[in-house]
C-alpha cells in the first residue's frame, strides 16, 4: 500500500482558475513538505510544516497557500492559475524527532496550466 | 544562503564502467546532511544515499558516497554501471539538523548507461 498519498495523478486547469492538490501521509512522520519539479528548475522547496505548523515558506507568492487539516495531510492550495505553475508537485514527510530526517516522496500530482 | 553544485547534466556511460557524479555544496551550517536521491522516469524521487559524518563512507545498492566537510564534497561513486541506473540523480543538502528542515536540491546530473 501506499504510504504517501497524492491526489490527483494529474490535473489540467485553466488560467485564473484555483485548484486543490492533496497529501497524506502514512508513515507516522510529523513534518511533512512541498516541492515543486518543473522543466525549467529542479526540485524546488516550497513549505514544511512540523506538527501541523508552518516551519518555512519559500514561496513568494501567496497565491499557494498550504492547508493542514490533520496531521497526517497537507494540502496545496493554488490560486489565480498561471501557465507557469505546470509543474509536478512532490509531497513529502518525515520524521522530525528521533530519525535521520530523510524525507519521503509521495508521487506527485502533475498540473498542466492551459 | 545554502546551496548545491552538480557541475554534470548528463553523464553517457556504457554498462560497466565506472560512475562518478560530482557534488559540492555551501552551507553556514557545520554540520550539513547531504543525501542522494534517484529518481526514474515518471516517478518520484527515491533517497539512494545519506551521511552527516565527515570522512566515512555510506553505502547503498552499489553506490557509495564520502562526506568531506574540507572540500564541502559529497560525490556519487558506483564500480560499475548497470542499465538499470539510468536515472536523474540529485544531491540535496540539509543544513538544519531539525527534522522539518528543507532539502536544497542541485540541479540534478542525468545518467544514462547504454550497452
């Protein structure tokens, strides 16, 4: 089964709309992450968040506004859809006290921007 | 800030050579993680290697890596190269030692074993 859950696989928007993509994670861990992979820059940091809080945030844009509603879920919150945020976005965990604080990668949810 | 240098984007080998992708890194930290992730076509990005202690090497499915704090180095190194490593490789640093710390990315080398 699963561990880090992403849904959905893929998702195609228009420009301006706003769209959800969502996370959970199975794996016990308390900090969990955003990435975002594009064509034009590699894994990128996003957000973490450590115990339902946010730890960092290197998105300038307040148009991505990460939700976290457990603690095992953080969703991604995308506003006013631009064609520059195709991207795939990787979700994250791992685990903050007691581990080796290597993080765990979900599958993506791959956005295409029209 | 922290950063990553991956000075190959893409290493063309032919199976059963060796490989080595390079990896420097810049931290204010003293003591950085630094790891390795793999990440095949269409999948996401799979944690192949990790070390936070200077000058001991770590191992894991024929790859290992050193950590050397004096040259801020961390390079991929595997005896012989398989079809199956073909991949895009990442070396990531990890300057917080707090377990919600980021993971700062190269800009990954894509290895590409042919027969």
């Amino acid at each position: 089964d699963p561990k880090i859950i992403q849904k959905p696989k893929y998702l195609v928007a228009v420009t301006g709309s706003e769209k959800i993509l969502i996370c959970e994670q199975y794996l016990g861990h308390n900090a969990m992450y955003w990435y975002r992979q594009s064509a034009k820059k590699p894994l990128e940091f996003m957000f973490s968040y450590s115990y339902q809080k946010l730890m960092d945030n290197q998105t300038a844009s307040s148009r991505f506004q990460p939700q976290s509603s457990k603690k095992n879920h953080l969703d991604l919150q995308i506003t006013a859809l631009k064609p520059d945020d195709s991207a795939t976005y990787f979700c994250a965990s791992s685990q903050e006290t007691g581990g080796t604080y290597e993080q765990y990668f979900g599958p993506g949810t791959r956005l295409t921007v029209l | 800030g922290d950063s990553v240098t991956q000075t190959e984007g893409l290493v063309t080998l032919t199976e059963g050579l060796p490989v080595m992708l390079n990896c420097t890194y810049q931290t204010i930290y003293s003591n950085p993680f630094l790891f390795w992730y793999v990440q095949h076509l269409n999948e996401s990005p799979r944690l192949l290697l990790k070390s936070f202690t200077d000058n001991k090497r770590t191992e894991h499915q024929g790859f290992h890596a050193t950590l050397h704090k004096s040259s801020s180095s961390f390079h991929l190194q595997k005896s012989s190269a398989q079809l199956s490593d073909s991949a895009l490789y990442y070396c990531a640093l990890s300057g917080n030692q707090g377990g919600s710390a980021k993971l700062i990315f190269g800009e990954g080398t894509k290895l590409t074993v042919s027969s």
